[in-house]
C-alpha cells in the first residue's frame, strides 16, 4: 500500500479497474485504450488501475506490462496527468486528466 500523501497524484481511491489477466497483447491494446480513453471521459481526474499480472506465466517474459506502458507514454499521454506501476508490480496507477 503506498502512503499517504497529499500531493502524490497517485494517491487516493481507486475509481476503477481493468484486468487484463488471460488477454493477448492486441486484445490488451484495444482493451486499454477504450478503457482509458472512456474513463478520462467520463471521469476526469479519477485514479484507475490497469491490471497486467506480473508476466510469470508468459513464457518469453511479461508481454502485457510492456504494451501498457508504451501506450501510457505514448498514444494514451494527453489523457494521463502521471503514471506508475502498482506496488506489487502487477499493473499500473493511472491518474487521468
């Protein structure tokens, strides 16, 4: 759990999720830019998280962390005021515009 601070954009409830466990990385692409694009929309300025797993379970290594994070820094950017990984290093905190 992180904590507490007042300043931290990060911080604060989460006001929605998106698991990504069990999906490919094209399905995880389309996934996350829906997801994200519908809840600066609809939500601005919430705090989602975008789950990915850990990637234990891909054989060549973690496949949907690195998709995630090329569209947070890329094509999803000006729809984000900042981003992390989660705690656990399983997804990500989003803060959205």
């Amino acid at each position: 759990m992180r904590p507490a601070n007042p300043f931290d954009p990060l911080d604060g409830p989460v006001a929605q999720t998106l698991d990504l466990h069990g999906a490919g990385a094209a399905e995880a692409r389309t996934s996350v830019k829906r997801f994200i694009e519908s809840a600066a929309r609809h939500s601005p300025g919430t705090l989602v998280h975008v789950i990915t797993g850990k990637g234990r379970g891909s054989a060549g290594g973690p496949v949907l962390k690195p998709v995630v994070r090329q569209l947070l820094a890329g094509e999803l950017s000006r729809l984000t005021v900042e981003w992390a990984a989660d705690p656990d290093g399983g997804g990500f905190l989003v803060r959205l515009r």
